[in-house]
C-alpha cells in the first residue's frame, strides 16, 4: 500500500511537470536519478529508486536536454508558442504516463496502472491549461505579457520537479491546483471566442464609419493585424470568458444581425 501511495504522488507530481514542460521534465529526472545517491537521506532515496534507470542514459539526457532547450526558447516567441502547443498537446499526456508507468514498476502491475492514469490525467488537464492560457495571451497586442506567462510556466515545472525528489507530497497537491486551474480556464475558452470575435467584428465596423459610408468594411483578422486588438490585458480577457454573454463593439447594445453576417 505504501508504494502504491508514494507512486500515485510521484505521478501526479512528475504528470503536472510534463504538462507544462515535459522535455525538461525526463532530463531533470534523469540527473537527479544521475547525480542523487540512492542512500540520500529521508524520503528522497525511496523517490530516485522508484526513478527509471533509463532517463539517466546519456542519450535520452542529450536528446531530451537539447529539446528543453529548444521548447525553453520557442515558448518565447508568440504565436510559434501555440503551434508547438498544437503539436506537443498529445505528447505531454504521452510522457505524464510513460512517466507514470515506469515509476510505478517497482511495486508491480497495480501501482504500474495507477501511476499511468493520474500521469496522464495530470499532464492531460495541466497540458490543456497551458494551452488555453497561451491562446488567451496571445490575443493581446504586446509579447511581454507572454514572456512573462512563459517564465511563470518554466518556474512551476521547476519548482513542482524539485518537489517530487525532496517533498512528494507537497508537487502532488499542487497538480491538482494546476489540474483545476486548466479546466476552469477551459470552461471559459468559448465565451472569450465569442467576446473576441465580436470586439473584432466591432472595430472593423467602427473602422468603416470612419471612412464612410462608400467604403467596405474590414475584416476582423485585418483590424487585428493593424493594431486593433480585441483585449488589452489579461484581466480584460479573463472578465470577458467571466461574463454570461460576448462583449461587443459597442457596451449594452446586442451585435447587429448584418454585422455578424459581415
């Protein structure tokens, strides 16, 4: 019982990691699992011998150093960042089990199942957080509030990680803060879509009164790319997705029907 326990923390911790940092997550493990003597003391021995030998291979530390150094730098760099995201939101949940399933290997097929599932689950739900975060992010005109979102992502995996290793219990119960954190920015994701499209939809018709009534109106992707932007800070996003329906271009009143159909 004991190790189904330790491996269900260690799961969960190292899950929320990969979620938010997964290629950083196998290379941290596999120098702790390198560096740290399997006599340390306290909690910490029975955590690096429930760690798989084969992250602390030199290939796999080179190959998956490389590419944290590489997630590290794309991440900074808006809109690349949510394309990478496109690709990795398979492959985070992919490495919480793997994860998960090896650190559960000491203990037999039962910690084996459990350590995949709340792997997966955790880097599923952190994973789609991260996700949706960026997509909100990167609906405001200025990178550093991206930067930032970035930096802050790259601090959690590192301080969650260093948890797992010294403190087991204390990384798992800030998964599940991660965890709930993701699903409630996802239940939010829709109706700032909607608020989005309608500012846009708003500043290209406001953008054609100005230039009379002779003249088509812009498109909201093109009033967006010249600078006006829908959001203006990440409290305005965030009240947006908070609000029962989607702002418009102008307050209180309803988009018109021939605007939505523009």
């Amino acid at each position: 019982m004991e190790g189904l326990v330790s491996t269900a923390l260690i799961a969960i911790g190292t899950g929320s990691a990969a979620g938010l940092w997964p290629y950083f997550t196998v290379f941290f493990l596999g120098l702790a699992k390198l560096l740290i003597p399997a006599d340390a003391p306290g909690a910490i021995s029975g955590v690096i011998t429930q760690i798989p030998d084969i992250v602390a291979d030199p290939w796999v530390l080179g190959i998956t150093g490389v590419l944290a150094v590489g997630e590290f730098l794309i991440d900074k760099f808006q809109f690349f960042d949510q394309a990478w995201d496109v690709i990795h939101s398979v492959l985070r949940p992919v490495f919480g089990a793997l994860i998960g399933l090896q650190v559960g290997d000491e203990y037999g097929a039962t910690a084996m199942v459990t350590g995949a599932v709340l792997g997966g689950a955790t880097a599923t739900g952190v994973s789609v957080g991260k996700s949706t975060l960026r997509g909100l992010v990167n609906l405001l005109p200025e990178p550093v509030t991206n930067v930032l979102t970035c930096f802050g992502e790259d601090t959690a995996a590192v301080i969650v990680l260093i948890g797992v290793v010294v403190v087991p219990p204390l990384p798992a119960l800030a998964g599940l803060v991660l965890l709930g954190i993701g699903i409630w920015l996802f239940v939010r994701l829709r109706r700032v879509r909607a608020a989005a499209k309608a500012r846009l939809s708003g500043n290209g018709s406001a953008s054609a009164a100005r230039r009379g009534p002779g003249s088509a109106p812009r498109s909201g992707s093109t009033a967006a790319g010249r600078g006006e932007a829908p959001f203006t800070s990440v409290r305005e996003i965030l009240q947006a997705g908070a609000s029962e329906a989607p702002a418009t271009g102008e307050t209180g009143s309803p988009p018109r029907r021939d605007e939505d159909r523009l």
